[in-house]
C-alpha cells in the first residue's frame, strides 16, 4: 500500500482516480491546485504524484520545476494532460517527471504507470540505504541503480527491497540496455505534423524492439498495443520486422 497524492483541478478526474487507487488498496490525497499540493506535501510523506499539467493558479510543469529546484523533488511524478504536446511532456521528462498520462486515462495505463512509479520509488529508496556504510564503488552502482529500471535478474530480498548486489547488477543491466531514442530536436519541428509524429513513433518501436530483442509479445505488453495492431503499426511506419521474432 502506498501513498499517493493526486493534483487535478477537475473534480471528476480526482474523484475517479482516487477511487481507482483506493480500490487497489492505496492511501489517496487529493489536491485541486498548486498550493494545496505544496501543503499536502508539507504535512505529509508521499510515494508518487500524479499531477496535471494545465491548472489555473500554477501549471504542473511550474510546480515541478519549483520542486526540482528546491530539492523537493524526492518522489517519482506522473504528469497527466489532455492537452500536452510533445515539447511540454519533453520538458517534464527532463525536468524529473518519471512518466506522461494521456488524457483520457486507461486504467491499464494509469494501474501499470502507478506500479512503475513505485518501483522506481522504492528503488531510490534502497539505493540511498545500501550505499550508507558502503565502498565508493557500491555506492556509485547503487546510485546508478536507483536511476535506472529495476532489471528483471535482479531477485528482491524477501521483504520486496532490493539488496545492495541486487542493485549493482541492475546497473551492469541498464548499461546493456540499448539508448533511448533522443528528444525531438527542432528538426523535427520543421516538420509537418504527421512526419514529426512518424518519426518520433518509428524510433520509439524501434527502440523497445531492440530492448526487448525482438520479442513482439513483450514489445506489445510494453507498448499497450494489440499484436496485430502492433504488426500493422510497425509496417505502416516503415519498422524493419527483421528486428522482430514471433515469441
């Protein structure tokens, strides 16, 4: 069970994503602006933020911004928008963001970015841990994996938190893990809009088919597309399917 602070101004959006949170057994907070979140997280310890982007005091990104500036940024953050472009959820990206929800949400998307964002929660958490009283060596690969996904070889201690090996060899996993493709650059915005568009999802399949070696079912359980709509996806924009096996 976790913590969760929700910022939204709409009403029916928090009301909906606190009671499908609470039904999967977190504590929920809600907060309708900027200003109740800055004292929601004074009074308050929180795993993960869900936060919107366009509100009418101060706008996610804003706030976000605030955080990493203060230091405050010690969670992972979720940003939700129904109309976001790509530059503003680059932004955040880089900002510390942990991830993007489209508008409207899915509840497969929402559930599965909320186990993601909480992993990489608890991952930061048991990194700080094991690197207290450790080489500089350990520390450093601790570090390393607390800012990187938790790597599937990497077995939990019995309790669910990763050990201090367990967190070394999720480091030699991230560095292994092929390079994200890189932001749109203004070329890209040059561009008309479905050229942009294209091109930015061509390199976003072709990355999770080299991460995943091929592996359709596990490049569509990732993706959150259909095979088949992934097959025709991959096609229509020119993917090499040589990149690609069945299993």
């Amino acid at each position: 069970m976790a913590n969760i602070l929700v910022v939204d101004d709409e009403l029916g959006i928090r009301d909906l994503l606190s009671e499908i949170l609470n039904d999967e057994g977190h504590q929920v907070e809600l907060a309708e602006n900027a200003a109740q979140a800055r004292e929601a997280r004074q009074k308050a310890e929180f795993d993960l933020v869900l936060l919107d982007i366009w509100m009418p005091d101060t706008d996610g990104v804003s706030l976000l911004k605030e955080w990493a500036a203060s230091a405050t940024l010690t969670l992972p953050v979720i940003m939700m928008s129904g109309h976001a472009t790509i530059e503003t959820a680059v932004e955040a990206t880089r900002i510390g963001a942990f991830s993007f929800l489209e508008k409207p949400i899915t509840l497969q998307k929402l559930l599965k970015a909320v186990e993601q964002g909480l992993a990489r929660g608890q991952l930061r958490k048991a990194a700080s841990s094991a690197s207290v009283g450790t080489s500089p060596a350990l520390a450093s690969a601790s570090s390393q994996g607390a800012s990187a996904w938790v790597g599937e070889s990497a077995p939990p201690l019995g309790d669910g938190t990763p050990s201090a090996a367990a967190l070394v060899e999720d480091a030699a996993f991230q560095a292994s893990t092929p390079t994200p493709p890189s932001p749109p650059t203004w070329a890209h915005f040059e561009l008309p809009l479905r050229e942009a568009r294209d091109s930015f999802e061509k390199a976003y399949f072709e990355y999770h088919l080299d991460k995943e070696h091929g592996s359709m079912t596990r490049v569509a359980d990732k993706t959150g597309l259909e095979r088949t709509h992934l097959y025709r996806k991959l096609r229509q924009l020119g993917v090499d399917l040589g990149r690609a096996k069945k299993a």
